[in-house]
C-alpha cells in the first residue's frame, strides 16, 4: 500500500473508531447508570411499583419507561413488616411546596426522617393538619406561621411546630404529619415507596413474597426507585446509541469500503503480476489483508482511545443542555475501545477482503491484460442488490405517504440508508450518466481540459462512484436529517400558533399552576374563558411497537384551543373513558372505536376514541379528560397552563399565587419550540458526528483518489499536455464528480423531506434554510477541491523528465 494511500485509509478508520466509540461510551453509561442512593442509602431494600411497560409478543418484550411516579399501597408495609430480619418500613411520600416568596422545597412525611440524620432541635414533630417542621437555620421560631402553597391548593398559613437540623445538609426540605403529607400528594392511602430497613438476615427473596405485584429494588437498584428520571433516561439512551450506533456503522462500512477498493484498484498492476507468476488467489488476498491490518490496527486502537475524550464531551454537552438527567453520570471503562477496536478492524479487514476479491480470481493468462484498462460493467449481482435496495427505499417512501403519523417515522428510518446504499452499488452507471449529462457543456466551454475530463472520467467510472458515494451520503444524511429536525420544530411552532386561541396564557416558574388557581381566575375572567391544562406520557401500541406519547389532560372552556380536529368533536371529551388522538398515531382507530392506553403511572384504561385532529406537534399525539390525568400522575396539585380568553385584570390571581405568571400566546408557542428544539438535540449530535466523519471520508477518499493517478497523471504530461491543461482537467472533473455526487445527495435528502412532510408534518411545514443549504455544498465543494488540487499540484511539481513509475 503506498504511503500516502495508507495515511488516508488510516485517517479513515482513525475517525471511524472515534466516532463509534464516542456513541460506545454513552452505550456504556447508559448500561451501568444507576440513580443515587441519597437518602435509601441505609434501606436493605426498597419496595415499589413497576416504572415500565412490557408486553411480550411472539416470544420478543417490548420496554416502555413511565415518566410519573408509579405509586405504592401503604397496607403493603404491614405485610412487609412481618419478614425476618426487616426492623421497620417507611412509607416516603414527597410533593413540591412552594412558599411566600416564590422558592420550591420539597414537602415530606415526617415518618421519613427515619431515612436520613434529622434531627429535632425545638418543638416537637408536626401531628396537625396545619403544622411543620423547618430547618433550625431557616430563621423561624417554634409557633411562627408561615405561608405555604402546597397540594394545589391556594396559599394556606401553617404553624411552625418543631424545628430540625439536617444532618445531610439539605435544609430545604419541609416536614409534615405523615397523613397530612399522604392527603396532600394527592394520593391518599399510597406512597412513594416503602423503605425498608432491616439486618443482614433480610431476604430479598422473602419480601417479594409478601409485596407480590410489586419491585422489590436492592443494591444499586435502590438509586433507581429514588430517583426513576434516570432509569427512564438510561432505557431510552441505550435505544438511541444502539441505533445511531447502527447508522454509524453502516457509513463507516461505506466510506472504508470505497477507500479500500480504491486502493487495491492501485495495485492492480502489481497485484495482477504476483498471478502471473504463479501466486494463488488466497495468497493475493491475505497479502492485501496482513497490508491492511498493519494499517487498522494502530488507527483503530488511536481513534479508540481518543473515543474515551470524545464519548465525554458529548455527555457534558447533553447533561449540559438538560438532554440527560444529573443523576445520569460518566462511566468509563474498556468497552468502548475494544468493541471501536474490534469493529473498524473488522469492518477494515471484510472491506479489504472484498476488495480484493476481483483481482485474486484472475486467471494468471489474464493477469497482465487485466492491467490495462477498469472494468466497464458491473456484476450482476450488484446491479440487482442496487435496484432491490432501489425498490426498497422507495417503497419506505410510498408508505410513508400512504399511512403517515408514526408509521411514517418508521419509515424514515430505512429511506435514507437504503437509498444510499442503491446509490453506491450503482454508482458506476450514475457517474456515466453525470458524465453524459455535463460533458457537453464542459467541451463546449472548456475544448481541451474538458475533453481530458470527459474522456478519463468515461474510462474511469468505477472510480469516480467510489468518490461519487460519499460525497452523496454526506449531502444527503446531513442535510435530510437536519432539515426534518428543523421542519419538527417549525411544525411545533405554527401549529400551537395557530391553534392556541387563548388572549392570556397562566405559567409558572415552579412545579406548575395550582389547581385552586383555576376556580379563581374563572371568577375573575368569567365563566367559560379558562381551560386548565396538564401535560403527561401515556404509553400506546402504534404500528406494532410501544410508544410513549406526550399527552394533555384537559377541562374548562375548550374553544380557547384547536387541535385541528378533522374527524369527531372535542365536545365528547368527557368522563373517564374517552380519548382524542392526533392523526399521527390514530392509524387504524377510528371516532367510535376503543384504544388501550397505558397513563403515566402504568394503569392500564380502554377509552373511546371521541375525535382525531391534526397538530399532533402542536398538542401533543393524545388529549384526555383533565381528571383522568391527574389521577395518574406524580404531581396532581398542579396544571402546567392555563388559557385565558379575554382581556381581564389577573394580576391579582397573579400576586396570590407565588412564582406564577401571564404571558401571551406567542411567547408560550416559542417555548414550547425551544423545548421541541432540545428534544431533537441528541439527534442533531449524532447527526453532526457522522456527517463530520462522512466529510472526513470524502476529503480522504478524494485525496487517495487522486494520489492512486501518478502514472496517468505522468503520462499525459508525456504525450504534450501542459501542467495548466492538466490541473485544468482536474478542476473540471473534480466539478463533475461533486456536481453529479451533489445531485444524488441532494435527490436523496428531497425524497427524504418530501416524504416527511407529506406524512408526518404537512408539506406547509417544511423547514430548509437556504442559506445552511449554500453552506453545507459550499463545504462540500471548498473541501473536496482542496482535497484533489493539494496533492495534485504536488505530483505535478515541475521536473525535468517526467517519467512513469
């Protein structure tokens, strides 16, 4: 392998273990993370209810998280309290308190200072229903009053009847009688969890027997109970690696392959020689191979290493921007290295392989002929494979528009690819027909460096589709991936623009509005003016797989929002068992039929589906009854808005209910597109790591591309062209490899966002930034002429004889 082709394969692989690492590395965290065991960090064990969905199918389980707290029966401690070895069961039960100047605390029951180092200074616990315990350093006195908004209910005076210190620091939370702490979760009768302590001699095993139906959580998995945002993260983490992970790969494979061939396809001659001198094919290809691995095997190990650094910016990066919870940490370890070893050095290894296959099969007869000239058809095999794939991508597209919603989002997820893949098994025949295409004009304005052009690239076509690829995967990933992110958002936005009709939107800066507030802006706004809104996950079954749903529970007046509903009426949005559902999901459910739904907190209900309606982004995938919701989710005391219509004075409202305030209809539509916008971020990062490392690969592959042409670059300088005529040509061909690479790229990513629009967002959604568009081909091009002129000018330095090598 020469030198200059062996640095460019090894700059390849050196970012392709890189690049899988990186993803390895979250793969890994999300594998071993674990919630923190703060204040069950002495509990043997802890018991709870379930905080997943699994339905088992032909023999395969599919997972679901529930983003609510899954409560727990208080009546199940007594039977755990008669297990060996167990010396007490706390039932913990917390709800967000707000007090009179705005700050959140957590509310507790008082039985749960049993969990961590408290203490009581003064006073003695609170046992009324208007009593509690603060912190010693909070500056209260035994018998002050202090003013708490807890439980959805208005702000409520409570007397100061003890004082603690927190031995773990914390210092913020407030303490109440436990039955008062129980009533005002909203939950009467249930828990959080029930932590138990016990000796050695408690037995995991014994306690399941006695909380039968429930998780009885030991070890790490404690961490998990108190903290469930992590386990649900870590769940959904491990799907979205797994899957980047996978498209990861498959460019990879694309990019080394092409590289590889390329540079067998140098050796040709001399490879072709060795089967004529009696070499078998099987010592050509394991020369090609051990060639190869001497190669990968250092880049591979580097770019693993380098993994670790880069798996680490990207977690900060996300647990920066909110993307993963705190509790969700950094674990590093040997996984991602070995397995970015292993992968690139196999994918290294097949694609050399491969590669080589051709040449090793010569006859020896044959061998010096072969050198003569590339092969001008392709294999049938890859003509067929190409036009299936071909098929395939295409048929993703017509599914896609025939059934929408999340069938097409499914779909989404193979167009691409197997467009790509169609293009480069039949990248040949597309570089000729983008040589028929521009050949023309180029001789025309060009006579003598475009006929150089034409005529090399016309010989050279299987070549040129090895350049032709990436440059495609790179135009067409990166920007259909980016732009159906960017057209989500915009469908986000104009959707709750246009169906929020509300004059006055009521948010909070805390743990929402509370639920008294509703009554009380009513009376000022007037009767039917104010619709309460609570947001949840619901899990559903959607095209055969389980889906978590964002969903709004909903009451009050309903015109002050339209959901676009295009089948039914909200107006039967009533009772307990009825359902809205957007038209992305309601597939095959129809106004009349029944839906089986999972709410936030596991409970299973068969609602009737009363309307399907169009701005599932704007409103979220599924709308219930306001009480069905907040029956099921960790919070009931508080709603997440209000609308408001009119124009009346609430300021009022406003100052009696701390950390609460108005804002317009515009500016809540504009949140809700920058939530939408960090939704999609993890998306964006992986979409912005593989397209860099696609761009790597096009500079590399086009680089080694044009180092592979020394002797014809000699030759022609032999035969009377000039070192002007042949960079010239080289200028010329270079645009015609991007241009016709540009081309299919950007077809790819058209057929892409099309088929989005059509079936998922509406085509008046679509989101393109021309000026992103004109920046990311003028990347492609700046880079990829750099790419060829640099070593061009290099081989063409002046000398007194050109010679061929």
């Amino acid at each position: 392998m020469r030198r200059g082709i062996a640095v460019g394969v090894a700059a390849a692989l050196l970012c392709a273990a890189a690049l899988t690492g990186a993803f390895g590395v979250l793969l890994e965290s999300a594998l071993r993370a674990h919630g923190s065991a703060d204040r069950y960090e002495h509990a043997v064990a802890v018991v709870a209810a379930s905080q997943r969905v699994e339905v088992v199918k032909d023999d395969q389980t599919d997972v679901r998280p529930l983003v609510e707290r899954a409560r727990v029966p208080v009546s199940v401690a007594d039977r755990v309290r008669t297990t060996p070895g167990v010396t007490e069961v706390v039932a913990d039960v917390s709800l967000p308190v707000v007090t009179a100047d705005g700050a959140v605390r957590t509310g507790r029951g008082w039985d749960a200072t049993a969990l961590t180092a408290v203490e009581l200074r003064a006073g003695r616990a609170p046992r009324a229903e208007h009593e509690v315990a603060v912190d010693s350093g909070s500056g209260r006195a035994v018998g002050d009053t202090v003013r708490l908004q807890v439980g959805g209910r208005a702000p409520e005076p409570y007397r100061v009847s003890g004082l603690v210190a927190d031995g773990s620091g914390a210092g913020r939370d407030v303490w109440f009688g436990q039955h008062t702490a129980q009533v005002l979760s909203g939950r009467p009768g249930h828990a959080d969890a029930l932590v138990v302590l016990g000796t050695k001699e408690t037995s995991a095993q014994t306690l399941r027997a006695a909380a039968p139906g429930l998780v009885v959580a030991t070890g790490a998995g404690r961490g998990d109970v108190e903290n469930p945002e992590v386990a649900a993260a870590r769940l959904d983490l491990i799907g979205v690696c797994a899957s980047i992970g996978g498209v990861a790969l498959l460019v990879v494979l694309l990019i080394v392959t092409g590289l590889l061939d390329m540079s067998v396809r140098d050796r040709t001659r001399e490879l072709a020689v060795l089967r004529a001198i009696g070499a078998t094919p099987r010592q050509v290809r394991r020369v090609i191979v051990r060639e190869t691995l001497k190669v990968a095997v250092p880049a591979s190990l580097l770019g693993g290493l380098l993994s670790l650094g880069l798996g680490t910016l990207l977690h900060r990066f996300m647990a920066e921007q909110g993307v993963l919870p705190q509790g969700l940490g950094l674990a590093l370890g040997p996984f991602p290295v070995v397995g970015a070893l292993a992968l690139t050095v196999l994918t290294a290894v097949g694609s050399a392989w491969l590669a080589a296959r051709r040449v090793s099969r010569i006859r020896p007869a044959q061998a010096v002929s072969e050198t003569s000239a590339e092969p001008t058809r392709l294999p049938r095999w890859r003509v067929i494979t190409g036009l299936v794939l071909l098929v395939v991508g295409l048929a993703s597209a017509a599914t896609a528009f025939a059934f929408g919603g999340q069938v097409a989002t499914a779909a989404m997820g193979g167009l691409v690819l197997s467009l790509i893949w169609a293009a480069a098994l039949l990248g040949p025949s597309i570089a000729r027909g983008g040589i028929v295409v521009l050949s023309p004009v180029m001789r025309l304005l060009f006579p003598v460096p475009g006929r150089l052009a034409t005529d090399t690239a016309t010989a050279a076509a299987v070549r040129l589709a090895s350049v032709i690829t990436p440059i495609a995967l790179a135009l067409s990933f990166g920007a259909s991936q980016l732009f159906v992110q960017t057209t989500a958002v915009n469908a986000t936005r104009t959707q709750a623009a246009a169906g929020l009709h509300a004059d006055q939107v009521l948010v909070s800066n805390g743990p929402g509005v509370p639920r008294a507030m509703y009554r009380a802006v009513e009376r000022t706004a007037g009767p039917g003016t104010v619709t309460a809104v609570k947001r949840t996950t619901v899990v559903m079954s959607v095209a055969a797989q389980l889906q978590s749903l964002p969903t709004q529970g909903v009451k009050g007046a309903l015109s002050n929002l339209d959901p676009g509903v295009k089948a039914g009426s909200l107006k039967g949005l009533r009772g307990k068992n009825t359902v809205a559902l957007s038209s992305n999901v309601a597939s095959a459910a129809k106004v009349g039929s029944t839906v089986s739904l999972w709410l936030g907190d596991g409970t299973v209900i068969r609602p009737e589906v009363v309307a399907v309606y169009d701005r599932g982004q704007g409103f979220g995938d599924v709308l219930l009854p306001h009480d069905v919701v907040t029956a099921h989710v960790t919070d009931a005391g508080h709603d997440d808005y209000l609308l408001v219509k009119g124009a009346a004075d609430l300021r009022p409202e406003l100052d009696r209910f701390p950390g609460t305030r108005a804002t317009s209809a515009g500016q809540y539509s504009a949140a809700l597109t920058e939530k939408a916008r960090q939704q999609g971020l993890p998306g964006l990062l992986a979409v912005a790591a593989i397209s860099l490392f696609t761009l790597i690969g096009v500079v590399t592959t086009l680089a080694v591309a044009t180092a592979s042409r020394r002797r014809e670059l000699t030759l022609l300088r032999l035969i009377g062209a000039t070192r002007g005529q042949v960079l010239a040509m080289l200028r010329l061909e270079t645009c015609l490899v991007l241009g016709t690479g540009a081309a299919v790229g950007s077809l790819v990513a058209a057929v892409t966002l099309l088929t989005f629009g059509g079936g998922v967002t509406g085509l008046s959604a679509l989101s393109v930034s021309p000026s992103v568009c004109a920046a990311i081909l003028g990347t492609v091009f700046l880079s990829g002429t750099a790419a060829v002129m640099l070593p061009a000018r290099r081989l063409l330095r002046r000398r007194r004889s050109p010679r061929i090598t």
